[in-house]
C-alpha cells in the first residue's frame, strides 16, 4: 500500500478540529481564556491539566506529559496504528464539523472491522486472513498488473484459488501490541507464520497463493514477490509458511482424470490452468515433491504424470529422480520437454496461441521409464489440432507423427544433421562452406557453458560478405543477422536461415567435444616395454625385496635413515589403499628432511604424485575431483600449508572434501552457489622444522625424525665427497636407472584388496585414546606390506552378492615387519617429548652428571646456562633456544635468575625416566604364537560352503626375508656388524640414541 502523501497528513492535522473531535467522544471541556482545558483520558486526575488549544490545534497535558495533534489524540484513544488514526479521520470523521454553537456529544467515529476474532483457532484465523487478502488484491491493482504481464490475469482463477495480496494493511487493522487483544491476535499470527518475530508481515509485497483441500482446509500458503528482481539484492522471492510444506494445489482435479500434469512451480501450473489443462497441481520446487503429494496420486489412483519441471540441470536431475520414485509406486511418468532454459510460463508468453502449443508438449510427452511407452488416453484438450510455434503448421493428434519441439522460440526448421556438414577447423577459426556460400567462424574456444554459443560469423558470397558477434542461441541476434546478411548477400532470409541452422548443429557438435576435453582430467599414461615391465616383475616377485629397496636407496646416494626411507617408501606405496597413510618428516633446519622425502618421492611414478611447496587456505578444494586421487601429496614445509591444514586433515580422514562457493554464472551474470569437490584417497607427506606439530595432523600421521647424530653426518660428508669423484659420475647413472625401475615397478602395483586371517589374533597397546588412530596406522602398515608383495602371493577369488573380489592374503613376515616399524615409529607417539628434545636432555643429563662429579656436588646444587650446553654439545643458539624452551613447559628443567645483569641460569629437573636405548614398545602380538587360518570363515557361513576360486596364480613363495625378521622381536636385537641386510638395522639404526626410550 502506497505511504500517505504528506500533504494528506498536514490537511488532517489542520482541518479536522481537536476540540470537536474531544467533544464528539463525550469529555466535559471548559473554556481557559483562548484555550479550553479537560480531564486527561491517558492517566487519572479529578483536576482537569490537559490544554487544548484551538489556535494550534494541538493538546499537552501538564500531568503526564502527554501531547500531540489530532492524529496523537486518536492513535492513543482508539489503541491504534498511525496509519490507522489516519485512515479514520480521514474517512471516518467527516461528519464532525466545525460548529460555534453546539457540540456533538455522541461519539461518531469508529475503528474498521477487524480481519479476524480474537478467540479464533489457528484455521479459522488463517482462513480469515486468506479472505482479508484476497480482498486486498483485488483493489490492489499493482498485483493485478504482475499477474497480466505472467499471462494469468483470469477472473475464475483468482476467485477460485483465492488470490490475494499482501500489502502491509493486515497490521493496521490489528489493536497494537501493548494492549492485551492486540498481543494475543498478533501472537497467533505469528504462531501460524503470517507474522514474522519482528511483527512484519512475513508475505509483505507478495502475491499470495493458499493450497486449500477439498475440505477447506488450508495446509499452505505460498508469496511470489512481484517487485521480482527491483528488490533488494538476496531478497526471498518465493515464500511459504514455517515448517514442512503439506496439502496439494488443486487436488480436487484429481478426482476428473488419472493424468496429471506436475509442475515445479505454482506460477507454472496456473499456467496451464488458464490455458485449459485443468489436470495440474505444482510441487514445491524441485525438492518439494512431499508424502502428500504421493498420498494423493494413490488415493485419486493416477495412472501417468506428466513432469513439466524447468529444462535446466536441477529440473532436469529432479525429473530423473521423482520418475524413479513415482515408477517404483507403477506410476507412469512422462516428461514434458521446453525449450532449454525456460519454464513452462516463461514458454507459454513466448507462443501463440499458447493454448495448443502446451497441447503440442503435452501430446509429445517422453516416456522414462523403460521398454516401450504405454499408451495414453488424451484429455480432451490435448485432443484438438496443436500448434508449431516455428512452421505454424496445424498437427491432428491422430497422425502418428509429429515434429519435434524446437529447442528454442522462432528458431529456423530443424537443419540437415551436422555430419552431413563438413567444416575445416583450425586453432583459431573453423570453416563451413555451404553451397556459395562460406561461414568463418571465431571465438567458439571461449565458449564452455552448455547454456550460451557466442561467436564472430563472417559469412561471404563471391564478393559481397557480412560479419558479425552473435549469440547463436539468441532468436533475437538469429533474426537479425539473417536479415542483415542477406541484404549483403542478395539472398532471400530462407536461405539464410537454414544455414545458420547447419552452421549451429556443426558449432554444438565442436562445443559438445571441446568441452568434454576440458573436463576430462589430464592422465599422464606412461606405456612400458616388454623389457621394462620384465625388469620391473623382476623386482616385485624378489623374494627379499624389502631388502632390495634398502639397497637401491643405498646405491640411489641415501645414506642412512633405513627406518625412515623403508616407511616413506611403504606409505608411498598405501597410496593404491582405500585409506593410505600419511607421513610427516620432523628434524632442525638443513638435517636432510627434504632430501629424505625427495628420495622417497623420487622412486615413485611422476603421474601418481603433486608435489607443493605451499598450499593457500581453499586452493585444495579447487584441484577437481580425480587430480588426487589414489596419488601422492607432498608439500616442503608443514608451515606451507598452515592455512590449508583442515582441508588437508579432512582429506586424509574423511577421503574427500567439499566446499560450497559463490561466484558468476558464465551466462547471466548473476553470483550463483556451486560446489567443488576433491575426491580421496591420497597419501600425505609432509616436512617440518617445528617441535611442536599440530596435534589433529599428528593424530593421522607416522612421524618420522631424521638422525641428526655426528656419525651421520660424517657418512653424508663422505657420500658428498665421493659424489665428486669417478665413483660418484658412474654411481649417478644407476641411480636414474634405479629411479627408472622403482618407477615401473610402482606402476605395475593394483589396488588388489587385502584379507589378514591373523587379525583377530593382534594385539596393540590401548591406554591412551589416541591410540585408536594409530592402531588403523599399524593394520595400514602391514596391509602396505603385503599389497607390495602382490606379485609373490596367491590372488584369491571370493563371490559375494553375484560379484566377484579379487584380494590376496597377509603372512606373518607381513606382520613380523611391521611389527618391528610400528615399535619404533608408532613408539615415538608414547613419549611427551620430540625426538630432538629427548635427545638434548639425554647430552644434558650426560653433562650434568660428569659435572657434579667433578665439582663433588648433588645434582639439585649444580646450575648451568645456555652457554654451557651449547659447548658441551655443539648445536646451534637456535635449536638450544628451541628445545630449552620445550623443556621448560614440560618442567624437565627449572629456570633460576643469576648475576652478571639477571641473567638465566638452569636445573635440571630429570631424573632418568625414559632412558636412552629402549624402544617404546606398542605391545604387539608375539607372530610366533599366532596361528594361520586354514579355512576361510565366509565360505563356512555359506549353505554349500566352496573354497575361494583362484583367479590368477602368480609366484608365491614365502619371502626369504627369514633372515631379516630372525631375532628382532623386542629389544633383543642385533648390532650394525651382525647384519646380513641393510633392512636388518631398522631398530638398531641411528634412532637409538636419539628417541628410543622408555617413559
């Protein structure tokens, strides 16, 4: 309702008298010199202070305070709105005049009837303000203007459904809240949902639309704002009443016919309503197809609905599901097929007649479900002669034959197939020549939307040609560049016309190629030889191939590090695995980190890992769906990819991650949501110089440290030496050899399945929560190792549910490896401190004791500094500062103040718990004690229990790995000169004086 002009408020605060008006409502006035003073009604008093003055014509009470005009007077009188006030005294009040005689005494004015009771129920209440607005729209002629611009301006229609509007008068008929009345009325309105929580009306501006049923009873209420886009930027179009949505449209059309046309929108199914298809009701969007609307469609028996949901992709994607839903209750579905793009309203105002153009779509109606379509007994007013919106001809519905729908309005008639068409396509042009005449066609390559196909189009004939931009899908830019073109050209527009059409085909056909190539992921397929793939089995079916990878990294330049390099090769390998591991590399600045994960990376295939040195917050949600898939993640610095760690810690547990983004639709403009998805599996490897890792990424990650010891380093200085020499030129060339094999090898692994028969047999330590997590590491680990044997084990067969699963078996040298590398790396996560940490303390706890022996003093008396343990064990400011600091928070040492300017002097606080030399032990199964599983538990489950069948036998010999595992269970473990094999120093290696302690 428009505002009340302000001229309209001045006229009635000047022309209608207060005095009168006080008068005509029965107070006793006296005459106080120019003015006349009564009894205030707004508070008790017997002395009259309340001063009218007629000059003014305004009122002030020297009591209570209160005062005003005219307006004031009646909004506090009555309990009314100032809207209200205004529209009594503007209608209400004309016959108080002004009189120097008498006074009325009888009070003439009155409030406008109330929309609805104060003690109605919650449907009668509705019902009311159903009638109110209906009421309201039909002198409300802006809502009658939008209904004729949809094509819907139909007297039976609004008087049948009960159109209404709502245009903000519903609260100026209601008594204000702060009287008992007005906050009961408005509190059941906002009850129902008529009234938001603010008090506004929640359909202000809309066209209103209640879903009634055959017994009066109104379930919903559905707003259209008609402002439409002239709103406010994110404003509601479509409105409904709180809660689930119930009741079905125009359900009393079911009861005349077992077909129904169902559409997705209720300005939709008005649509066809007026144009004659009285058989129609309307979901509530896309997604609103309720039990109300199946409850229905069984009780009326319907036979066939015909879904005329909108011919974009969420209409499209909705129509397939509801078919399967409706067909799965033998409901026959048909789908009535727009144009792309449109609407069935949107259609319907772009047609004429409109009448027998829906009749033509609804006669030509695609069956989907499968087989042939049954046959349909056509309502009357799908019977008469149709409409072709682009040749005008007339089809009798009897003739089995009809032309297709156009897919879009006054397009040409429907061009030769485009393989007839040939055309010369180059980088940045394509040629057609039809005829005499020749199309030069740019710009397609900018075109990769389904939806637009604007392009630069020269067309030429002899000497005459015409050029220009068009969207070729437009009717609009068609027309006009048929009609320019053959003003230029000397041709009639037919002509014209029906070669644009050929040259659409042909561009759709380009586009439909060009844009599946784009969304195809780029996979790098690398073809080995007969040789290579030789070599490569080779080196799978090696029956000590643990140990040969050890070697191969030794040869490769890696020196030391055999745990870590064997489990960054492992979970290089996991990558092929439904939950693969994830591997975080922890040491000081320049110990070699990333060279240790550059080897592990380097023996992996190119096209099977993304390797970053930093990741931004959002950048993974936007790498697409199979970029990482069953690959290798590999970031330089953890601290790369701080802004990115929940989407990475995401990844790793829940294998994929989703994000939803607001960006521009390529078409229109306007800022759509669209969601991005990255599908898992990937393995995760990251490095880091920090001592304090995130807690949630540890969780999903073996640690691994790097041994920073002096006897390392003096190996990498003679393995960089020896780099310099002859040796080192000839040792480069296996390397890359090597790189080569590993490469191939890694390539020819599957993701076969992987069945453990011990596994109810293990055991895993379970004090701490956490260990949850590492226990799946662990199982992970030996799954690792056995899938990297697939090529020595035995590929069984097992049917289940009429499908077949290939998989192999686990043995105990499985296990009795991992075992030995879940001791050590999942033993790490026992100790409170970082490996680097415990093992300053340990030099510290070394320093302090030969000190007080020397001085002859307790250890409590002893102080020492920074300084001191700097000389005394040779490391950096930084990594002393780092670690001390470590150790102060977990209280291993006490800070004192000293002289010489305050100063920071230390105790030691440790008391040997942890010592060095002893591994974390996980408390793992003994492998010698558990038995294997003879028989396979699911066949015995089965009716007629059968083996598994065998479908490929390739060599499966036990790995003579024996003397790798012999005597490395526990601490009893053998010295670097024992060794036989390099794998054999996994626990006796490097790591044990740097974390391998008890706590």
């Amino acid at each position: 309702m428009a505002r009340l002009a302000d001229d309209v408020i001045s006229r009635i605060k000047q022309d209608v008298s207060l005095l009168r008006l006080v008068e005509s409502q029965g107070h006793n006035v006296t005459k106080q010199g120019k003015d006349y003073v009564v009894c205030c009604p707004f508070h008790d008093e017997k002395t009259p202070s309340c001063i009218i003055s007629p000059k003014t014509n305004l009122f002030n009470c020297f009591g209570c305070g209160t005062g005003g005009s005219v307006i004031d007077w009646v909004m506090k009188t009555q309990s009314v709105s100032f809207r209200f006030a205004c529209e009594m005294l503007q209608k209400d009040l004309g016959l108080v005049i002004e009189s120097s005689t008498t006074a009325k005494t009888k009070n003439t004015t009155t409030k406008l009837t109330p929309p609805l009771a104060a003690n109605a129920d919650s449907q009668t209440a509705l019902r009311q303000v159903i009638d109110y607005y209906h009421e309201t729209f039909k002198q409300s002629p802006e809502v009658i203007e939008y209904l004729r611009s949809r094509g819907l301006e139909h007297p039976e229609l609004i008087d049948r459904f009960k159109l209404g509007f709502a245009n903000r008068t519903l609260g100026y008929r209601l008594p204000e809240k702060n009287r008992k009345a007005g906050a009961e009325l408005r509190g059941k309105l906002q009850e129902i949902g008529i009234l938001r929580d603010s008090g506004h009306e929640h359909f202000n501006g809309s066209l209103v639309v209640p879903i009634i049923d055959e017994n009066g009873v109104i379930s919903e209420v559905y707003g259209r704002k008609i402002l439409g886009q002239r709103l406010r930027k994110g404003t509601a179009q479509h409105l409904y009443l709180p809660g689930p949505h119930n009741g079905v449209w125009n359900v009393e059309a079911f009861k005349a016919s077992n077909e129904i046309i169902l559409c997705e929108a209720l300005i939709d199914a008005m649509t066809f309503w007026v144009h004659g298809f009285r058989n129609v009701t309307a979901s509530y969007g896309t997604s609103g197809f309720t039990s109300s609307h199946l409850a229905a469609f069984k009780q009326y028996e319907i036979k066939r609905v015909l879904i005329a949901y909108d011919r974009d992709e969420a209409g499209n994607n909705a129509a397939e599901k509801l078919a399967k839903e409706l067909q799965a209750e033998c409901i026959d579905c048909f789908r009535i097929l727009l144009p792309k793009g449109m609407d069935v309203n949107e259609y319907a105002q772009q047609v004429t007649p409109a009448q027998k153009t829906l009749g033509l779509v609804i006669r030509k109606a695609e069956f989907m479900g499968a087989g042939k379509a049954p046959e349909r007994q056509l309502d009357m007013a799908t019977q008469e002669p149709a409409f072709d919106p682009d040749t005008g001809e007339i089809f009798d519905p009897e003739q089995p034959e009809v032309e297709a729908i156009p897919e879009t309005i006054n397009a040409s008639p429907l061009p030769e197939p485009a393989d007839n068409v040939t055309a010369e396509v180059s980088d940045h042009e394509t040629i057609i020549e039809l005829g005499d005449r020749r199309y030069r066609v740019r710009g397609i390559s900018k075109n990769m939307s389904y939806d637009q196909l604007k392009v630069n189009v020269l067309v030429s004939r002899s000497d005459n040609f015409y050029v220009d931009t068009l969207d070729i899908y437009s009717a609009r830019h068609r027309a006009a560049y048929i009609k320019q073109a053959s003003i230029e050209l000397g041709l009639k527009d037919d002509a014209i016309k029906k070669d644009l059409g050929k040259v659409l085909l042909k561009l759709e056909e380009l586009q439909e190629k060009q844009i599946k190539g784009a969304l195809e992921p780029e996979e790098k397929k690398v073809t080995l030889s007969d040789e290579e793939q030789s070599a490569a089995l080779e080196l799978l079916k090696d029956p000590s191939l643990l140990s040969r990878i050890l070697e191969d990294f030794n040869r490769a330049g890696v020196v030391g590090e055999e745990t870590n390099k064997l489990v960054g090769y492992l979970a290089g390998v996991s990558r092929k695995l439904d939950k693969p591991l994830a591997v975080i590399i922890q040491s000081s600045s320049a110990a070699g980190k990333s060279s240790l994960m550059d080897a592990v990376l380097n023996l992996m295939p190119e096209e099977e890992r993304v390797q970053y040195s930093a990741m931004t917050g959002q950048s993974l949600f936007y790498m697409g769906e199979t970029n990482l898939k069953n690959k290798i993640l590999a970031i330089a610095e953890e601290e790369g990819a701080e802004n990115a760690s929940y989407a990475l810690k995401l990844l790793q547990s829940e294998g994929e991650v989703t994000i939803a983004s607001t960006g521009k639709d390529a078409t229109t403009g306007n800022l759509t949501t669209q969601e991005y998805r990255v599908e898992g599996p990937v393995m995760l490897f990251l490095t880091t110089t920090a001592i304090d890792i995130d807690e949630e990424l540890m969780n999903r990650c073996l640690v691994l440290t790097v041994n920073e010891n002096r006897e390392q380093t003096e190996a990498i200085h003679s393995q960089q030496r020896l780099g310099e020499m002859l040796e080192g030129l000839l040792a480069n060339e296996e390397k890359q050899r090597l790189i080569s094999l590993h490469r191939n090898a890694q390539r020819l692994l599957r993701p076969l399945k992987v069945v453990n028969p011990y596994a109810n047999q293990l055991s895993f330590l379970s004090d701490k929560t956490r260990s949850r997590r590492d226990h799946m590491k662990y199982l992970t680990l030996i799954r690792t190792i056995a899938l990297l044997h697939q090529y020595q084990r035995e590929i069984k067969t097992v049917t289940h549910q009429g499908k077949q699963l290939k998989y192999i078996e686990t043995t105990l040298d499985d296990i009795d490896t991992a075992n030995r590398l879940a001791n050590e790396i999942l033993g790490r996560t026992l100790d409170e401190l970082p490996p680097q940490t415990r093992r300053l303390l340990m030099l510290m706890n070394d320093m302090v004791k030969e000190r007080c022996t020397a001085l002859k003093l307790e250890k409590q008396d002893y102080r020492f500094s920074r300084r001191d343990v700097r000389e005394h064990v040779g490391w950096t400011d930084f990594q002393i500062k780092t670690h001390m600091r470590k150790l102060e928070q977990m209280e291993y040492v006490l800070v004192h103040r000293g002289g010489r300017g305050q100063s920071f002097v230390y105790e030691l606080m440790y008391n040997g718990e942890g010592k060095n030399g002893e591994t974390f032990l996980m408390g793992l199964a003994d492998v010698k004690e558990l038995k294997s599983t003879t028989k396979n538990s699911y066949d015995e489950k089965k009716e007629h229990p059968s083996s598994p069948q065998v479908a490929t036998k390739e060599p499966s010999g036990r790995l003579s790995e024996s003397t790798v595992n012999k005597g490395l269970n526990g601490n009893n473990l053998k010295s670097d000169s024992e060794s036989t094999y390099p794998v054999e120093k996994l626990v006796a290696s490097h790591h044990n004086d740097a974390i391998t302690m008890d706590v």
